[in-house]
C-alpha cells in the first residue's frame, strides 16, 4: 500500500470539512430517493442544477445491439479505454465527465468508450452489468476494425470500478476471455455490497457518500437482494475468484467509506497471482477526482501515465 498526497493533506481535509458544512444545509440522501430526488441528481451526477458540459468531441453510438456509448477519439490512437461511469448504479451519464474523458483521450492517446448502461431503479442487477458485458464484448470483437489498435484498457471511478471488475470476471467466465483487456484502473470501487467494516462503521457524515446512501443503493440496484444475497460473487467481486485478471491499479482515500473495499480488493488481486497496484491518497472522500483538489491533479496524472504503460 502507497500512501500519497501526504503533503497537500491539509487542503484535502479542509476541504472535506467545506464539503460537509456545505451538505448539512441539504436534505439528506435517503435510503430510497423519490423520483423527484432522482431526477434532480440525474441532471449533474454532483446532485446540483448545473448539467454537465457535452463536448463536439464526443459521439453518441449504439453497439452490441442496443447498448448506448460515448465515443471520444484523439488525432493519435494507441489503445481504447473502455470507461464505466460512477453515480450508485443509480445515477450519472456516459456524457457526465466529457472534459475530463476527452483530456484523458488526448494525452494517453486513447480512444475512449463511456458505456451509458441502463440505471436502477427502473433497471436493476443484471441490467447494469449485462449492459457493460455487452459492451465490452463488442469492443474485444470490433477495437481493431473500429479504432485500429486491439490494445484494450477498462476501468471507471465508485459503481463503475464494481462494474468494470463483474465485466472482466463475465468475460472470463462466460467468454473464455482472460487476456483481452491489458490492465483495470479502478477508483473508490464499491466490490462488497453486503458491506465491509468501512463502509458500516462510517456513519451519517455527509461525505458524497456514507454508511445510509451506500445502503439506499444497494437496494435499489439488487432490490430484495439482501445482504447474503449480496455475497454472491456475481454481485460482489470481493468474494469472486480473481483468477486471471488483468494488473489493476487500485485507488481510495482514506477518508472514503469504501476505504476496506479498496484494501481488501487488492490483497484478493493479489493472493489469485495478479498484479495490483494500490494508492491510497491521503485525507481524501469518497469522489474526490471530481473537485479541484491539488490531489485530483496528481491523481489524473497517476491515471493517465499508468493507461499510456499498461
């Protein structure tokens, strides 16, 4: 485990405190939003009134026989990313992140393949990851026709980091597929949804995410699952075989409930005979990548130097 950003760990916590001053004077995120809360969170995965900014640079598709993706392609292509946004399973767009995705694509130049995967609660587990099978499929079958290089990375940040690793074990185990994506980047990734020790002994604070808000989406997306129903490895990747994975990156903060996720993550990575590298930053919430923090700048460096090298 690699500790970073200890030097900017003030600012960080400042901010958090800024955060939650700032989230107190809202209501609180119930374990099952109206549609009404859904729709307002919908609209900038942030939970404000500011819908996020579409770039000319992204294209809307549709592959694999209906799954919806956003396309990012720079002048030079070495790679294609295949990115699966965060939100709870719940809530965000493949079009939620379109400055930070593009800036990826140009400067790891790599083609970039956001997956808008149907959303619970109107569609449950399996909607989300067959959705992200799917997709991935057809990228393995259509990368080199479609962008010319067959060098496939796949990652995403909270609930896409989940997804990203129930797509990898899919392929593996429903396609005979262990080498066709080169490494996984994940971030702050939800792998145990019947709750590690973090995630229950969190509590209330208002840190984007916390014990009750983690709880509310997870039934909404297994609804009726319960918490031994949420073991199963085809939910939970914590307690999957991770045999034959790719080397992943692994990051959290240690100030993020799914804190335990993350470190447990990597050691089972790691005890199946894969490379895992684990970088645990310093102070940092939950989502922290998606503010302007002097971490989120290194860490987006971190990310683009390890998808130009996987």
């Amino acid at each position: 485990m690699t500790i970073t950003d200890e030097d900017c760990l003030s600012e960080t916590l400042a901010f958090n405190a800024q955060f939650e001053a700032a989230a107190a004077g809202r209501p609180a995120r119930g374990r099952a939003p109206d549609t009404a809360v859904l729709a307002h969170l919908r609209r900038n995965r942030l939970g404000g009134d500011t819908p996020p900014v579409r770039l000319a640079h992204g294209r809307d598709r549709t592959v694999a026989g209906g799954v919806r993706v956003r396309v990012f392609v720079p002048e030079q292509v070495t790679g294609v990313y295949l990115h699966i946004h965060g939100g709870g399973w719940v809530f965000g767009s493949a079009d939620g992140q379109d400055e930070r995705l593009w800036g990826l694509a140009e400067q790891a130049r790599l083609a970039v393949v956001s997956i808008d995967y149907r959303l619970a609660p109107e569609h449950p587990f399996p909607a989300g990851p067959d959705d992200c099978e799917a997709a991935a499929s057809w990228l393995v079958e259509h990368a080199a026709s479609e962008f010319g290089t067959e060098r496939l990375l796949i990652g995403g940040e909270s609930a896409g980091a989940h997804l990203a690793v129930l797509t990898l074990l899919r392929l593996r185990d429903r396609h005979g597929l262990t080498g066709a994506f080169r490494a996984a980047n994940l971030r702050y990734g939800v792998y145990d949804l019947s709750m590690t020790p973090s995630q229950r002994n969190f509590g209330p604070r208002r840190l984007l995410s916390n014990t009750d808000s983690l709880q509310g989406s997870y039934e909404l997306f297994t609804p009726g699952a319960g918490e031994e129903g949420r073991r199963s490895p085809e939910i939970s990747p914590l307690f999957a075989d991770l045999t034959g994975l790719p080397p992943a990156r692994i990051v959290v903060g240690t100030e993020d409930p799914l804190l335990d996720d993350s470190l447990f993550l990597a050691a089972r990575w790691r005890a199946a005979g894969g490379r895992a590298h684990l970088g645990v930053v310093a102070g940092a919430m939950h989502g922290f990548t998606l503010f302007p923090l002097t971490a989120t700048e290194r860490e987006v460096r971190r990310e683009r130097d390890f998808l130009a090298a996987a």
